[in-house]
C-alpha cells in the first residue's frame, strides 16, 4: 500500500494572524510556522494503515522554502520521504491552483491512497480533498471520523449535516480525515535523529510541466478587493455570582428582548 | 433577466432553511432558478415558490443517493454549461462545499467558500464578505473567472419570503462511471431531538468542561429559551457530548442572535466557531476565563447553580 499524504504549513492559529497588506495573501513571515494541526491527523492515519500492513508513506507539500519544516514533522513521526514542490510562482495560489500542483505532483508518484486532512487551519476551505479527486478521476471518500482499509477497500464514517453515512471505495482514493480519528503521535528522539537521513525531493513548476500562468496570485480565479481587522469585541458587564447570578443573567437577556 | 442557480440542500424532499437563505440572497443578484436534485420535488416545489423561485429544475437519478458527492456536481456542471448562470449558490454544508470544488474544477470557474453575505457589487457581479481567522478579520472578494460559485453560511440572511412562479423544468443529466466510485452503503438519519438544529438556531446555550459532562443544566436552559444546544470540543472529546454538535473550527460555526457559553474557557479554536454573533453571554467560575473578553453580559460563578436559577427564572417570566 502506498500512501502520499498531503500537509500544509500554516501560520500557527494561535498567533496573531494577518494579511499582506500589499496584495491581500496570507503574512506567512511575520508569524511562526508549522505542520497544520488537521493535518496531523492525516499522517497519522497514514502511518497507521502503514503499519498494518506493508505501507509506505510519502510526504508531499506544496509551499514556500518554511513548508520544509511541515515535511521534516510528519517524517520525524514516520513518513519515509518527502516531496516538497516550490516555487516563486505559486505565491498567492488559490485552492483551484493548489490543488492543479498537488494533482500533478501525485501523478508523478507511485500511490494507492492520497491522504489528506479536513482543512487547513489558516484557508479552512475544506475544497482541496474533494478537487483532488476532480482532477485525479479517482474515489473520493472524505471528510472520515473513522477509517479502515481492508486490501484495496477503504471505509469512512461520514458525520454529515443529518446524517451519518458509511462510505466505501476501492483504492485508489482520496481519501481526508477529520479530527475524530485519533490524535497524532509525538516524534520519538529515534524519529527525530532518523529524519535527518530521510530523502526529500525538491520539484518546482517546470518539473511537473505546469505552467507558471496557471498559478500564482495572477492566475487566481477570485479577488480580494479588501480585508479589515474585525473591531474587537467590547467587554461588557462582568457580576459575580452572590446567589442572584440567574436571576441578574435573565435579567440582562431581557433587556435584550431574548426573554 | 440574469439566472442565479441555487442547490437546494433537502433531505427526501424536506428543504433546509439555509436553501432559503441562498433563494433571498439569489434574488439581488438576479432571478433564482432552484436545482433540485433526488427524490422528493413535489413535495419541496411550492416552498421554493414561496421564496421567490422562479424555475425549478428537477433532476432524479438513484446515484445521487447512492454515491458521495461526486454525482450531484457533474449534474450541476452540466447545468452550467448549458443554461450559463450569472452565479451558482450553493449552502457551506459538508457535502455543499465539496459539490462546489468539483463543481468549479469542472467548469473552471471561480469559487468563493463560507460567504457570511453576498451583494451585487458595482458590476452586478456577486460580491461577498467572508470571516476569516478565528473570526479576527473579514474578507471582501468576488470571482473574477468563469460562473462565479458561492457557497454561504447559514444565517448569512434573515430568509425573506417573495413569489415565484417555480416552473419545473426536467433535466436529463447523465452520470459517468467515474462519478460512481464512492458508495455510500449505509445511512443513519441523526435522531431528533426537538430542538432548533444547531446552526440555524436563533439562540444557542453550549456547555464545556465545567459541565463536568452533566448537560442537564445547558438543555433545560436551552429549552426554557427555544435554544439549541451546543458543546466545546473539550466536551465532546470526552465523549459527553457528540461531536454534530460541536462548536468551533473543526465544529460548526455558529452565529446566533445570542450565545451562552456556560463553563467553557474560550480557546481560539471555539471562538472561531462563535465570535460572530450578535450577543455573548458567558457564565464561568474562572474570572480569568479568556471568554469573558469577548461578552456583552458575564457571571462569574457555578454554572450548576447560576444555569437553574436562570431557567426558573426565565420560565416564571414566560408565566
């Protein structure tokens, strides 16, 4: 079984996140990077159906020179090499973009399964698994909180809007994960001082025969014409609670006519 | 007249309520021309009347039930294609936003995801503001390539009721094998509970990790108010709660005309999930608790006594 799982390196969400001013992209410099949070669920699963059986996991990420900090993450957890596509161009690629070199990429690679996190946690689109499999003509299983791979069989559990849904396909799928699945594993020191020797490949555009016109902040199919920092939210009134506590709550939601 | 294709999001025939909001928010872009596709047509075509669609095309083939996502956006796209919309709407449901990916790959357009509103903007194009980043910023955008593809939060709009005359057109769309490679081979419809669902709610009461797992408080409270009921990811991780309710970033985001967060901290994560709504009220032990930032009314204390006494209180008020 082989398995390429897609990451993203993301501005840490817990940072204070900001945009660009001069052209309206996500500030990738001003702010600490790092393996995307759902994506670690991704590599997780990955490993996992990789230890079960005779798996092998590649890394793959498309993304500025830091993106090699998200890769050498999921291969200090395990994956045995890594692909890292990068070029100048691809600044300001939107998800149609993105995932046009992500498609590209996996067609270059062996695979049985393409895995892929929910979201990010910085775009949280959530389109890319699903263009994925648009582009690559292959099953789309997305959006799992559980997952099992039986020989070419991959089963999700679907957790939709009113329904919970078991979906199945043969390999090979798309297949993405949300943060039901179990929680990724920390590197071990033996991982960490083993990725150090672990390959990783460095693509840019012109090795995947798409041209630069096709991505990049000129080819995006939308426009940002403005971002503006939401005013934060005024503190209100804070009481302590001296036994009337609910009564001053209902009190206040009637002045607001919730009650 | 310019056409605006909206989804309609159903189950068997039964609209959701976000389908109206996508017909309201069509109508000042153009003329919203619905899309039904499955079973159940009959059944939906005087509601999307009522909500001023004009033509309701009507497609009905077993693979839409049959397989993930993927045979719903080739029907779509060959909609496109052949009545050339101004725009397509389509509600940020699970499979929604994954029906406009494929959907915009196809007919290589544009696609703009999670709108919290949608505008003509000085072209008459839709242009749409979107909450970004833990709800810290806000992004104003449109599609500059192909049919503009939208897809909306609920909530976005107050669903606001107009005539149309709903002509039903039938499709014949016709469903490659390609489409037909993730079987969906078991359903299980979510119970009801009684309550508003979660994101269309009004009001939402949520609890956290000062429940100590006892939600018995947050639902009286909740029904007292006509609320639904919601939970942080600490709570369902614990397995007190499910997870469909959870709100957050990898939850449902919410944006309520009030917001009760009793017992929960206010981590970035849930306040992703909720910073946008009208009112915050917040009840916690902690008065450092990080949700108090961001409140317009909060109490400091046990929310297993300051929650019963609320909803005694608001039932004395109802008489």
């Amino acid at each position: 079984m082989k398995i390429v799982v897609c990451v993203k390196h993301v501005p840490d969400a817990a940072a204070d996140r900001t945009f660009d001013d001069s052209d309206h992209t996500v500030d990738r410099t001003g702010v600490d990077g790092l393996l995307s949070e759902l994506d670690e669920y991704a590599v997780e699963q990955a490993l996992t159906i990789a230890e079960a059986g005779d798996g092998e996991v590649t890394v793959l990420s498309v993304g500025p020179e830091q993106a090699s900090d998200a890769i050498r993450k999921a291969l200090q957890m395990g994956a045995v090499k890594g692909v890292h596509v990068s070029d100048d161009a691809i600044h300001g690629s939107d998800a149609i973009a993105t995932s046009l070199v992500l498609a590209k990429a996996i067609e270059k690679l062996d695979y049985d399964i393409v895995l892929c996190g929910m979201a990010s946690t910085d775009g949280e689109m959530g389109v890319v698994p699903a263009m994925l499999a648009e582009r690559l003509g292959i099953a789309q299983v997305t959006l799992g909180s559980e997952l099992a791979v039986e020989g070419s069989t991959v089963r999700i559990r679907r957790d939709g809007d009113v329904s919970t849904e078991t979906v199945e396909a043969s390999t090979p799928a798309v297949v993405s994960v949300t943060d039901q699945t179990p929680e990724a594993r920390y590197p071990s020191f033996k991982g960490i001082m083993a990725a150090k020797k672990k390959p990783v490949e460095t693509w840019a555009l012109a090795d995947l025969d798409v041209a630069p016109d096709h991505v990049g902040l000129s080819a995006a199919s939308s426009a940002v014409s403005a971002t503006q920092v939401r005013p934060p939210r005024t503190k209100g009134e804070i009481v302590t609670d001296e036994g009337d506590g609910g009564v001053k709550l209902v009190e206040y939601l009637a002045t607001q006519k919730f009650v | 007249m310019t056409e605006i294709l909206v989804l309609v999001d159903h189950v068997d025939g039964a609209v959701r309520k976000p389908t109206f909001e996508l017909l309201t928010l069509a109508r000042r872009l153009g003329e919203p021309s619905a899309v039904f596709l499955g079973s159940g047509s009959e059944q939906a075509k005087d509601s999307l009347a009522a909500y001023g669609a004009e033509k309701v095309y009507v497609a009905d083939d077993p693979a839409f039930g049959d397989y993930l996502v993927a045979p719903k956006a080739e029907a779509l796209a060959q909609l496109v294609e052949s009545a050339s919309p101004a725009a397509v709407l389509i509600a940020s449901s699970t499979d929604g936003k994954e029906i406009a990916g494929r959907l915009a790959i196809k007919v290589e357009s544009g696609l703009i995801t999670d709108a919290v509103d949608v505008v003509a903007g000085p072209d008459g194009a839709p242009q749409t503001t979107q909450s970004v980043f833990a709800g810290n910023h806000t992004v104003t955008a449109s599609v500059t390539k192909g049919t503009p593809i939208i897809t909306v939060k609920a909530n976005a709009v107050s669903p606001g009721e107009a005539t149309g005359a709903a002509s039903v057109e039938a499709l014949t769309v016709s469903i490659s094998d390609a489409a037909k490679t993730a079987r969906v081979v078991e359903r299980r419809e979510r119970q009801a509970t009684g309550r508003p669902e979660l994101t269309e709610a009004a009001i939402v009461v949520s609890g956290g990790r000062g429940t100590g797992g006892d939600f018995g408080p947050i639902e009286a409270l909740a029904d007292a108010l006509g609320a639904a009921v919601g939970a942080s990811r600490a709570v369902v991780d614990s397995g007190w709660y499910p997870h469909s309710y959870q709100v957050g970033q990898t939850g449902k985001t919410v944006s309520p005309q009030l917001y009760l967060a009793a017992g929960i901290s206010g981590a970035i994560q849930h306040r992703a999930g909720m910073q946008t709504s009208k009112t915050i009220v917040a009840v916690n032990k902690d008065e450092e608790a990080p949700i108090f930032e961001l409140v317009d009314f909060g109490v400091v204390g046990d929310l297993h006594k300051v929650l019963p006494q609320a909803t005694d209180e608001v039932n004395k008020r109802k008489g």
